[in-house]
C-alpha cells in the first residue's frame, strides 16, 4: 500500500476520478436527447391506435418530441386510444411507463370512444406543474378541437402550450 502513499499517485487517481465525474455529468444532463422509445409503434412517443390523427399531425408531434428531446432531454409522450373507462388516468399512467417516459416527460392520452381525454406529468415535474396545472392546461388547450373531433389540433394545441412552459418554467 505504499503505492497509494505516493504524492504523484495520489495525484493522478484524483485527476482521473475527476475526469470520471464531469464524464458522467455530461453524460446525464438535460438536453442529451437520450430518450429511447420502448415500442415500436410509438417511435417519437406519439401513437394513434384510434386512427383520428392526419399524418402531418404525427409529423408535426414527432418533430415537435426530436425538438424538445434535443434541447432539454424531454418528451411528451401522445396516445388516442378507444379505452372507454373510467379510470383513464391509471391507464395514461401504464401508456407512459411503456413508452419509456422519464420523470421530466408528459403523457397525454385521448380516449375516442369514451370522450375523455387525461394529461400527465412525470414524477419530476410534481413541484412545477400540479395536477391540477394537468387538468388547467388539458381543460384550455384541448376542450374545444377534442370536442368539434379534431384530435391533431387538440395534441397540437397542447403540445405547443407545454412546450412554452418548458421553455419558461423548466430547464430555461
């Protein structure tokens, strides 16, 4: 152990956990695009099982995800479903954990046939954005199109809103 007694070596090992540890934190910081999908259906964490959303819509969704995976290392996650249950927000919360969304991602789903639609915010974001900024901000920028049936615009609309409050309240 006369090796770890050694000013130089001692030295050195500290450099190199050093250099360990910045690694590590650059590795780990927002904005990485890090962000992985877990199903194959639902490549940028935008899936249309109900089949209601335009192809330019899913596009745009897509985009908007690669945008804000690259800039800050976050997602919000897009599903239409034909769930027709009443506890839609149990199931937004297993959609979000198979897609593979992280603690700072949204997850938005849009129940067709049951009329409802639920917005979720990950562990992360609790302190920021409460349930009840959820239900505000799902409520604003999704009641009107969700109800005349334009589910793009309604993801669109929500997208956008959630994207500014990224931009202004969290990571800016």
């Amino acid at each position: 152990m006369k090796l770890f007694k050694r000013t130089g070596v001692a030295v050195l090992l500290t450099v190199m956990m050093i250099i360990l540890a910045v690694g590590i934190g650059l590795a780990r910081r927002p904005g990485s695009g890090g962000h992985v999908a877990t199903t194959q259906d639902a490549p940028w964490f935008v899936s249309d099982q109900a089949g209601v959303l335009s192809s330019s819509g899913i596009k745009q969704l897509e985009s908007n995800n690669r945008s804000l995976d690259s800039s800050m290392g976050v997602v919000i996650g897009c599903l239409t479903c034909n769930y027709g249950k009443a506890d839609l927000g149990n199931y937004a919360m297993e959609q979000a954990e198979k897609m593979g969304l992280g603690a700072n991602d949204f997850m938005v789903v849009l129940d067709i046939s049951g009329e409802n639609y639920w917005l979720i915010q990950g562990s992360g974001l609790t302190d920021l954005f409460t349930d009840d900024d959820c239900a505000s901000y799902a409520w604003e920028y999704m009641e009107e199109p969700f109800a005349k049936g334009d589910y793009t615009q309604a993801l669109l609309s929500l997208s956008d809103a959630l994207t500014q409050w990224y931009q202004t309240h969290y990571l800016a």
